[in-house]
C-alpha cells in the first residue's frame, strides 16, 4: 500500500524548541519544515525597513502588496532559508529588534491572512511539519497529529540567550527574558488567533528532555498514526 503522509503542527510559547523538534521530525520523515514564525518576523523586517505605519489599515495593506516570502533550501546544510522579496534575510530577522516589534505586527488581522492563506497553500500536498501559535488551532485544524510544546521559563530565557549571544555578545539574560515575556502575553492575548493548545493536540514539555529524547517521544507519536511513513 503506498505511504500517505501527514500534516504535523507544532505550536507553543516563545523558544521552548519547536524549531529544533520541527527540523528533526522533517529530517526523520522525509518532510518539508515551515517555520511560520520566519514569515511574520520577515513581515515586521519590511515594515521596519520601510517605516510602514502599521497601526494605519491603508498602510498595512499597501505593504503586504509589497511583500514576496518564499523559503529556499541551503544547499550547504540542507536547511530552509527565509528570503524577502529574493533576500536572504534568514540571519536578520532573528535580531533583538525584530522581536521586539514581531508579536504586535503578527497581531494584525490582515497580517495574519496575508500568512495563513501562504502557509495553507504549503500544505496542500501533506509531507510537512509547520510551527508556530496557530498551526493546529487555525491553519490546519484537520492535522492529523498536532504538539503543543512547552519548557520551563528560566530554561526558555537561557536556551534563546545562548543563541542570541553567539550573534551579539551584547545581549543580556535580561532583555531575553523581557521579550519572551512580551511576546508570550500577546501572543496568547491577542483577538485574532491567540496561541492556545488545539483541544485534540498533545502536550510536549521538554525542560529535562534532550533533543533525542524529544525526538524519541514525537516519533513514538507519528507512528500510532494510521497512514504513516
Ligand atoms: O522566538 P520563537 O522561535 O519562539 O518565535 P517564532 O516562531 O520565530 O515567532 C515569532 C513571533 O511570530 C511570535 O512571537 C508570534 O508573535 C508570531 N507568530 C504568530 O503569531 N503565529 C505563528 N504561527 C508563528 C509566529
């Protein structure tokens, strides 16, 4: 019988690892990984470079007209890459700056549809692992296996610190922290699709977990899928 494959969501707060168990089911599998993320921090870079009025409607929409996402393979490391109207913008968007902006840009209605629409068309052919707030509540509500991923705050602040220091030996702990705390509160506040686990999805906290642990786990999980591999 062929292999059907299957839509896996990933939803949960600020750095608790979805990208990293994203990427490692996709490599597992065979799957394409969406880093939905990617496209909304990509959003709030043009809007920054272009001094875009985003609490002005008109303003929105004129720049989502502007705006060409598209995810490219590295072919160094195999990797999915970020690219805004044909820039590689996968390193920047990932600076202090855009998240501190990103969560209030991602909380625009019309925002929000410009990305969904994008991110459901990617699905259409099954074969994908996508993260982010809304993927198993709004994006793919039919997915047939759906995580909702958490760790311990401390341990969040810590993980991103180490990332964001490799980057930029200036950043504190403390900003870290302020901005994982900023973004979980509107992300989960905000009206339009607020982060919040599906009913059907399955919790994930892996503060004490490695990455093969985790890894182990969601595998456990995808196998008890009819249909799968
Ligand atoms: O920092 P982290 O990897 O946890 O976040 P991200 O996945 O890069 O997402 C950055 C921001 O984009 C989030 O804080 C949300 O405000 C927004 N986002 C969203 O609203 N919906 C999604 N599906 C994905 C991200």
């Amino acid at each position: 019988m062929a292999n059907k494959k299957i839509i896996i969501t990933i939803d949960g707060w600020s750095s608790c690892g979805k990208s990293t168990l994203a990427k490692q089911l996709a490599r597992e599998l065979g799957y394409v990984y969406i880093d939905s993320g990617a496209m909304y921090r990509a959003i709030t870079l043009y809007f920054l470079r272009n001094h875009t009025n985003w609490n002005n409607h008109d303003d929105v929409i004129d720049a989502l007209q502007h705006i060409k996402l598209e995810f490219q393979a590295n072919h160094k490391n195999g990797s999915s890459e970020m690219y805004l109207n044909g820039e590689n913008v996968e390193y920047v968007i990932r600076d202090l700056v855009v998240a501190e902006k990103v969560s209030e840009i991602a909380a625009i209605k019309e925002v929000r549809e410009f990305a969904v629409k994008q991110q459901q068309a990617m699905g259409a052919g099954k074969g994908i692992v996508m993260d982010g707030r809304d993927i198993g509540t709004v994006v793919f509500p039919n997915a047939e296996l759906k995580l909702f991923m958490t760790a311990d705050n401390e341990v969040r602040v810590k993980r991103r610190y180490h990332e964001l220091y490799e980057k930029n030996p200036n950043v504190t702990m403390d900003e870290v922290r302020q901005n994982l705390e900023h973004r979980d509160y509107i992300d989960s506040h905000r009206e339009v699709s607020p982060l919040r686990k599906a009913e059907d999805a399955i919790v994930l906290d892996n503060t004490t977990l490695t990455p093969k642990e985790q890894l182990a786990l969601a595998l456990s999980w995808v196998s008890e899928k009819p249909g799968e591999l």
